[in-house]
C-alpha cells in the first residue's frame, strides 16, 4: 500500500488479520474437497473389496447372475459408455449450434429468451425426462423415427433387428436432451470470452460471417468448449432416472442399439435393495468405483486437454 | 477496444429474477395450503385412537402390491390417531421390505413373499417375525396388443413358456389354439418384468414351479429370479406400477402387475386357466375363492401359498400379502401404536379392499391375524384390545 507521495504505509493488523483468516477459510474449503474425494474412493475401495479380489472378469464379464454369485458388468459397462456417446455425437453439435447462434448470430432480442429457455432444459428433474421419454419420446421414436432408421441403415447391424422402443438410442437421445443445457452454456460463455479482436481480424480479412466464426471464434474457444463436452460426457455417464426408465433394464450387450440394455448406474438404482448377500453389495460398490473412475479418467484427461490447448493458443497469440 | 456489452441487461435480469420468485412462492402456496394427500383434516370433535403425550413417526416399506390399500390405511390411521401416529410407508418392493425388517430399518415392513425359514433364523438373533396376512389379490398379467381389444386367455403352461422364451411369437399356434376368435400379429412378445426385488415375482414363480416343476432350476422362484435373456431382451421395471407402465406403453408386451394397476388404469389383463379348466380374468371374487379353497392349509400355517388353487371360481395367481413385524418391540409407544394399526388394518380397514380391487380377509384369517398381533409386546406386555 502507497501513500500519495509514494511512500509504503504499514499495514494495520486488523486487515492482514482478515488476510489470514481469509486465506485459512478458502484452505479449509480447498482441502475438504479434496478429503471428500478420498474419502469417496476410499470407500468404494472397501466396500468393493470382496469383488475386487476376483480381478477383472468384472469388466470383462457378460453374465450377470447375482444369485449364484457371477458379477460380470461389461453389458453395463457397455451400456453406460455407449449411450453417453450416442448423447455426446447427437447432443455436441446441437449445443454448439445454440451456442454461436445465442453468442454470434442472434439479434440482441432473442438472446435472453433462447438462453433462457435452453438453460430451463436443466432446470427438469430427471425423473420428469424418464417419464416424458417412456410415454411420448418413446412411441414417437418408434413410430416415426426408429422404422426409417432401419430402413436406410438396416445394413448395419447396429440399427438391425428388433425395434423396441426403450433402447440404448432411446436413451442416448434423452442424454442428448440432457446434456444440451450444460454444454451449450459453458460453450456460449467460451464463445462470449473470446476477444473481439479475433473477429475483427477475421472480417479484416475478408471472412465471411461462418469464416470468422469458424477460423477465429471457434479455435479461440477451443479449449472451453472441450470442458463443456468433457462435463456434458461426466453427467450422461452418470445419469441415472432418466436412463432407467428408457434403457429396459436387459443386463446383456444388445446386438444392435435400437434393442434395450442395462447401464451402471441404472444397475445399482434398481438392485440396491436387492442386494442381501455380502457378494452382491460388494459387486455394486464396485460398480460405483467403475462408475468414478471413468468418470476421473475423463474429467484429467479433459484438463490435461485443455491445458495443452490453452498453452497453444498464448504460444500462437505472442507470435 | 472491447465495446460490446457481454450478458443480459441489468433490468431485464431483475425482472426475470421477480418472476422466477412469484412463480416459486405461487407454486409452495399451492403444496404447503392444499393439504396432504387426500385434503382435508380430522375432525378434533372425536377422541384420538391412542393417547401419546408426544408425536410417533414409524418407518415402513416393501410390497408395491399393497401400497395403494397400505396408502389408504395409513391416511385413515394417522386421522384416528389425530397425526399423533405418523406413517411413511415406501413400496420399494417385497426384497426392500423383507432386509428393512431384518436391518432394523423398518417397524414394519410388507411382503407378498413370506420369508424363507432360514433367512429368518439367520437374521432374527432370538426375535420372533410375525408374518401376519393383511391383505388378499391377485397377479394380473397385463399385455398390450394394438389392435386387439378381446380379452386373451393364456393357460398356465402357455404363459410359462411365453415367460422362459419357448414361445417367443404372438401367432405361435400354442396360443392362437386357445384363443380361435382373435386375430394375433407376427409380432415377436416383449416381456417386462420387474428389476427390482419383488413379492409379485415370488407369486408368479410359485405358480410357474406348481405347474412346471423344472422351473425353479431354469429360472428360479423367489422375490428376485434369473429371468432368461435370449433369443429375445426381456424389459425389467421397478414396481409393480413401473411394469403396468411399461406395458402401457410399449406395444406387443406382456408382463405381470397387481391386479389394482390393471383395473384402475384400463390396461388389458388376461383370462388365465385354472386348475378346473375355466378361463377367468383376475377378479375380488377369484382370489376370494382361492383363499376359500386353501382356507384349512392357511389356518395352520399363515404363510401357505394359495396359488393354483382348486374350484372353478378361483383365479390360478392369488396370493396374500403379509406384514412382517417382530414381536418384541423395543417401546412401549411402537408395541402400542403397532398394535392398534394393524389390529385396524385386518379389522375396519377391510371395508376399504373392494373399493380398491383387493377381497376383504375370510373372518378366520381375521382370528388368526388377532392372534398374531396379540404376540406384539413390549417386555411381555401386549396392547391388543381385549376381545
């Protein structure tokens, strides 16, 4: 602190008091946050110890026979991998659009109500999409949808077969739904951030409008639009309601995906209270930890991502 | 120089702010001010049931075969007792029900499954379950056909095989046999069941392993099963209204639910064959001559299943639902206010099973449920009244 001739005045203890205790409080925040995640694994680790012992046949397993005590979770694994996909491919590109139309596109008079109700999208409980998707997205998929998909991509055997109506597309499509508000926020905050300057340069240049919002905005934001798909992909991987009512609850690997399935989440939701015997506990916890690591493995690998991005960009921006 | 103003304006985000309040306070006005379920409160004119000095909360769980009578009983009690006794009652399913009693978690807890001999020795550390019959109905099986609109008959057999996934089409010649006046599509059968564990499941196993012996080693009876997965995924849903859900909505399926669900929302059920050879929809009447048939069995042996019973009238998938508490309880207040409520449910709560699609209780499994209650205690003493 200066005085107005340039002169340091000591400062006076009550406010390097308020200092430290400032800084004690945010450590206490810190670090039980960090407790709290230990404190997680740590749990799952034993509570899953039973399970854990027999070594990888549970990933690697597709049988999953409780009562006689076979815990084989691929088709779970599968299920809870694939549908967070399908609600990332279909749910990624929709939130961008939202996000440059809201950020770059939009007159100022729809900015607040398109935002506003895009963001209302998270605002549903999930239950109410697991009811909405079993009596009117459902049928509609399979009246509308799902015959013509069959038609045209029958070839493949993902879209052969049976169609049913709560499939591992259904929920992919729900996750869609879902992920749409998270990602197209965090995205049109990116967008918002990148300096005007960018597309300035752009338009200097000659760009069109989609050639400025393509060649500057987009890389520019880069690395916060890589975040928003990194947590969209943590919340469908995890959702649970929802997916259960229009996943089926099948526990095996679908031969194709308008066929139902079973997800991890959507396993420990519907056999929790199932579980009397201290295998089947185990074998649930252990899903959750499966559940949490992947969860943790995407999530360091999105920052280790985004680090590397943000570097490049202040290495391109200093050139 | 950046200009552009990022964001909304300053105004319009107090004005979206207001709105989002007055919605909020409208919205709690409307659910803090109707009242609970049902509206209304007692009438402090009459004198409470029981007299506590201070409010009792008990926990309880399980069947979702029951929870619409239970919901019922549960309002009318906690009237009598003018909300001194407070209920909360959470049908996640005979299994939930079944380990919340074991686990303490439950003060009562409600099962169409009676539980196995050995579970209970396992877990009861020297209490004695009661396992008391509150309840009487029937397993519908509900499927939906667009197109059809007669009532399917299935015989027991036909209807195992439709569930092991030996007949997997609708026209297999096995039902469209007994069923010569209805059109069926080439559709393959969807089969729901239920994911979770469930009392409904251990009453159609059992009818399943009555007719079919082999069935308990290819599938399994009991609240939670190994339900067959190929050549067609089957669909599995909590509760029995998640089945009578999912049915609802997905055409070309079959699945089973408490006939409460099948009557109250249209959904068709079918007519199944029972040992005389008739072909009968789940009715009041049905399992009231289920249990009439059985009557003698169920006398000795509260927990005797009914299932296939014998006669003309009876409905082949019938079952009593029971209440699973322990004898010793641990106040004075849970042996009283336990008492009191089932001594009510088997009793003037009867009145309500039509109503709902349940057959009141035979006055000798009234007698005997009287019987059990009055082993209810706390430290020897008992809070039934004396009749």
């Amino acid at each position: 602190m200066t005085d107005n001739q340039g002169r340091t005045k000591p400062r006076r203890a009550s406010r390097a008091g308020a200092d430290s205790v400032f800084r004690f409080l945010t450590l206490v925040f810190a670090s039980s946050i960090t407790f709290l995640t230990l404190l997680y694994f740590y749990e799952l680790l034993t509570g899953s110890s039973l399970t854990l012992k027999l070594g990888p046949g549970f990933i690697t397993g597709s049988t999953w026979d409780p009562l006689r005590g076979v815990f084989g979770a691929l088709p779970m694994l599968y299920g809870s991998l694939v549908t967070a996909a399908i609600g990332l491919i279909i749910g990624v590109p929709t939130s961008l659009g939202v996000a440059i139309f809201i950020s770059e596109l939009a007159p100022q008079r729809l900015k607040f109500p398109i935002g506003f109700l895009v963001e209302l999208l998270a605002a549903v409980p999930s239950v109410v999409y697991g009811f909405w998707g079993l009596f009117i997205l459902a049928p509609f998929l399979t009246t509308y949808i799902y015959p013509y998909l069959q038609r045209y991509l029958g070839f493949l055997p993902l879209f052969g077969g049976q169609i049913y109506g709560v499939s591992i597309m259904s929920a992919g499509i729900i996750l869609a739904i879902m992920v749409i508000p998270i990602i197209s926020a965090i995205s049109r905050d990116a967008l918002q951030a990148v300096p005007d300057s960018q597309r300035e340069a752009a338009y200097a240049l000659g760009a069109t409008k989609s050639e400025a919002v393509g060649s500057s905005v987009l890389s520019y934001a880069r690395s916060g639009i890589i975040a928003a798909i990194f947590l969209g992909f943590g919340r469908a991987f995890g959702e649970t309601m929802a997916v259960t009512f229009m996943i089926g609850n099948s526990p095996v690997i679908p031969s194709s995906l308008l066929k139902p399935g079973y997800t991890l989440a959507s396993l420990i939701a519907n056999e929790f209270t199932e579980a009397t015997t201290k295998a089947y506990v185990s074998s649930l916890v252990e899903a959750g930890l499966v559940l949490l690591l992947v969860t943790f493995a995407s999530t360091f690998l999105g920052r280790l991502l985004i680090r590397r991005l943000i570097r490049e960009r202040e290495a391109a921006t200093y050139l | 120089m950046n200009v552009r103003r990022t964001g909304i304006s300053r105004p319009r985000l107090i004005g979206a702010a207001v709105v989002v309040i007055l919605i909020v306070i409208a919205a709690s006005y409307l659910f803090l001010f109707s009242g609970k379920i049902g509206g209304g409160s007692p009438s402090s004119a009459t004198q409470s049931l029981l007299n506590f000095t201070s409010p009792l909360q008990l926990n309880a769980g399980g069947s979702s075969f029951v929870n619409p009578i239970m919901q019922t009983w549960i309002y009318e009690f906690q009237n009598m007792t003018q909300q001194q006794v407070t209920i909360d009652y959470t049908p996640l399913g005979s299994g939930a029900g079944i380990s919340g009693i074991f686990s303490s978690l439950y003060d009562y807890a409600g099962s169409d499954a009676p539980v196995p001999p050995a579970d209970i020795q396992a877990n009861a550390s020297g209490r004695t379950l009661l396992e008391i019959p509150e309840a009487l109905g029937s397993v519908a099986i509900l499927y939906n056909i667009p197109g059809v609109t007669q009532t399917l008959n299935f015989s027991g057999k036909v209807l195992e095989q439709i569930f092991l996934e030996n007949i997997t089409m609708w026209n297999d010649p096995a039902i469209q046999q007994i069923n010569p006046g209805v059109t069926l599509p080439a559709q393959t059968i969807v089969v729901v069941h239920r994911s979770d564990g469930s009392g409904t499941t251990y009453a159609l196993t059992s009818y399943f392993n009555d007719i079919d012996p082999t069935w308990s080693q290819k599938v399994g009876v009991g609240t939670f099963v190994n339900w067959p997965n190929s050549p067609n995924p089957e669909l599995a849903d909590a509760g029995s209204g998640g089945v009578a859900l999912q049915v609802n909505a997905t055409s070309y399926s079959i699945g089973y639910a408490d006939s409460y669900y099948a009557f109250s929302n249209g959904i068709k059920a079918a007519a199944i064959e029972n040992s005389a050879g008739a072909f009968l929809k789940p009715s009041i009447a049905g399992a009231a001559a289920s249990a009439a048939a059985f009557a003698s069995k169920v006398e000795a042996n509260a927990t005797y299943p009914i299932m296939d019973a014998p006669g003309a009238a009876s409905y082949p998938i019938s079952t009593y639902t029971y209440i699973l508490v322990w004898a010793n309880q641990q106040s004075a207040q849970k042996a009283d206010a336990l008492t009191a409520f089932i001594w009510y449910i088997v009793n003037q709560g009867q009145s309500y099973s039509p109503r709902l699609f349940y057959a009141p209780l035979p006055s000798a499994i009234v007698t005997l449920d009287e019987s059990l209650i009055k082993q209810i205690n706390y430290n020897g003493q008992s809070y039934a009244p004396q009749t």
